[in-house]
C-alpha cells in the first residue's frame, strides 16, 4: 500500500483498486484506522485523541490532493505524495 505522507509518526496510507466509499488508512504507534475523506474516522483507532487531530488537520489542508489520489488509485496509476503538517 503506498504511503501518500508521514508526520508526526503518523503514516498515511492509500491503497490500489480499493473499495468505496472513497478513503485513507492511518497507522501511529501500531494503531491503525480508516478515515474518510473528510477526515471522519470510520474504522480502527489510533489510540491517541492528539494523532486523531493532526490527520484531521492533515485533511483540511490537503482535502483535495487525497481527493486526486483516490481517483488516481481507482485508475490504478501513480500516487502523488502529499506535503505532511510541519
């Protein structure tokens, strides 16, 4: 699964030929979880309130770059990385 941007110890993650609807995978510390592209978490648990804020955060900045890459997945071409949050 390509990782599309990684800080603060979070990595973001998206796969290919994935099902809808349209969303994102999160890892931190071990703890994984499914967002959607709104930044709703809908699957999983991070198990941090802190790293559940940042991919939120992540999200309203980049909402229409992770919007490109799902489409670009669901055609099976290339991901684009994503700048992280400084």
């Amino acid at each position: 699964m390509p990782e599309i941007s990684r800080f603060f110890g979070i990595i973001i993650r998206m796969y290919y030929d994935e099902h809808n609807p349209p969303h994102f995978h999160a890892e931190y510390q071990g703890n994984k979880a499914v967002f959607d592209l709104n930044g709703n978490m809908t699957k999983g648990d991070l198990c941090s309130r802190t790293a559940r804020k940042l991919v939120r955060e992540w999200v309203d900045l980049h909402s229409g770059e992770i919007a490109q890459n799902w489409e670009l997945a669901m055609s099976d071409k290339e991901l684009k990385k994503i700048d992280p949050l400084d």
